[in-house]
C-alpha cells in the first residue's frame, strides 16, 4: 500500500513536470503566431490603404489629361515615388488597361511579399490598375526574435517551475513516503495485531500479527470492507470532539479500550 501511494505521488511529480514542459511549448509558439497573425493584418491594412490612396491620386492626372495622361510620366514617376505613410518602402506599378507596365518604382521588394491591386478610373470607366507590393521579410525578421525571446522566457519559467516547486514537492512526498515507511516498520514490529480502517470503515493496513490472527494476508484484506475481514467488531460512536479514525473497536462484551 506504501509502496502504491510513492508510486502515486511519484506520477504526480512527472505529471506536473510534463504539464509545465506542455505549458512552455504552447506559450513559446502561442506568443510569436499571434504577433505574426497581427502584424501581417496590420501591414495588409495599411497596404491596401496606401494602395488605395495613390489610385485616388493617379485618377487626378488621368482626369487632367483624360486621353494624353499614359504621357504624363513624370508626374506619374512621382506619385510612385512618394513615401508612404509608414515609411515601408513598397513595388509600386502602373498597368495601364489592356497594355504593358507604364511605370514603376525603383525599389524591387523581395519575397515574400504581400501584394495590393486597385483600379483607378477615367470618368468612372476602368482606365488601369495600380499594384503595390511589400515584403515581409523584416517580419517575418521581427517574429523570429520574438520566438526567440518568448522561447528565452518561456524556457527560463519552466526551469524556475521545475527546480523550485516541482522539486520541493518531490522532496515533500520523499519525506512523507520515509515518514509512511517509518510508521509501518513500527506498527509492523508490535506484537498485536493491528487493522487501519478509512472513513469508509475499508481496510488499509494489516500488521503481521493482525494477518495471523485473522489468517488474511495484507494484500488480501486492504480494500475490502472491515465487516469481512474481521466481522466480530462494533464500531464505537466517536463522540464530539474525536474523529471517526479514533474510534474505538470493543470485542464481544470486553470493554472499549
């Protein structure tokens, strides 16, 4: 039974060092995926928002010079050129419809990338499209050391969690397991024989004396009920201020003792 409750206690231990390893690994992954999700919907935004934006410019040229404005490409090469809001420098070009690319930005962005495309109009007829890109790379940059830095942390917490309490609650039930082993090394050794009983008047521990009279092995008896294993016993009421484990055991007409 001793042996049974260690193991037990044991388990627990390893239980609990896996439920924080678990609880490591989700928070190490959990952290970098949101603040990739997060930024990647952010920069989405905000492109389309910038693409948006110069479509609505690019249709002032187009309405200027509404059969001449292909020719207006210094105009044209400027608005591509503008900075955008954020300061993220983007693959700007001008598609012209039905026709070959009219102008486009210097800067290449490199994959991957997230792409935008908005069509601006000639008096409210489609009169090209304007495609935007952007790389993510310097998030996914961005994502990588926060993995990291999140692994760092969530790691760090893990071993804090898995040399203190975890730790301290081994040696806890080592102690307690010493102190049980302790306890059935004495009641072993007395001369009379012994029954423990829970609350629920079922057997938990049977002494070598006890296991004679009663000519039951341990193993046999623990967990079954006291009634079966030694019927000739009356539980006697515990009474106010003395628990149900004190109760006394008063054979046939011999007092309580």
């Amino acid at each position: 039974m001793l042996r049974r409750r260690t193991s037990v206690s044991h388990a627990m231990v390893r239980h609990l060092s896996r439920l924080g390893m678990i609880t490591t690994i989700c928070l190490t992954l959990a952290i970098p995926v949101v603040f990739a999700i997060l930024s990647i919907h952010v920069a989405r935004q905000a492109l389309d928002l910038e693409t948006t934006h110069t479509a609505r410019a690019l249709e002032r040229i187009v309405m200027d010079r509404p059969d001449l404005w292909d020719y207006e490409l210094l105009r044209i090469q400027e608005l591509l050129d503008t900075p955008t809001f954020d300061n993220n420098p983007e693959d700007r070009v001008v598609h012209p419809l039905g026709g070959q690319s009219l102008a486009r930005t210097s800067f290449r962005a490199t994959r991957p990338t997230l792409r935008s495309k908005v069509a601006f109009h000639d008096s409210g007829r489609v009169a090209g499209y304007l495609e935007a890109r952007r790389s993510v790379r310097p998030l996914l940059i961005q994502t990588l050391m926060v993995a990291l830095a999140s692994a760092a942390v969530g790691w760090g917490l893990f071993i804090i969690f898995r040399l203190l309490p975890i730790r301290s609650l081994g040696h806890a039930i080592a102690d307690l397991s010493d102190e049980r082993q302790k306890l059935a090394a004495t009641l072993r050794a007395i001369p009379d024989g012994i029954i423990a009983a829970d609350d629920d008047d079922r057997v938990i521990f049977l002494n070598p004396s006890a296991e004679w009279f009663l000519g039951c092995p341990s193993d046999a008896a623990v967990g079954r009920p006291l009634s079966e294993v030694y019927p000739v016993h009356r539980v006697v009421d515990p009474g106010p201020g003395i628990s149900r484990g004190q109760a006394e055991i008063q054979l046939g007409d011999e007092p309580a003792r």
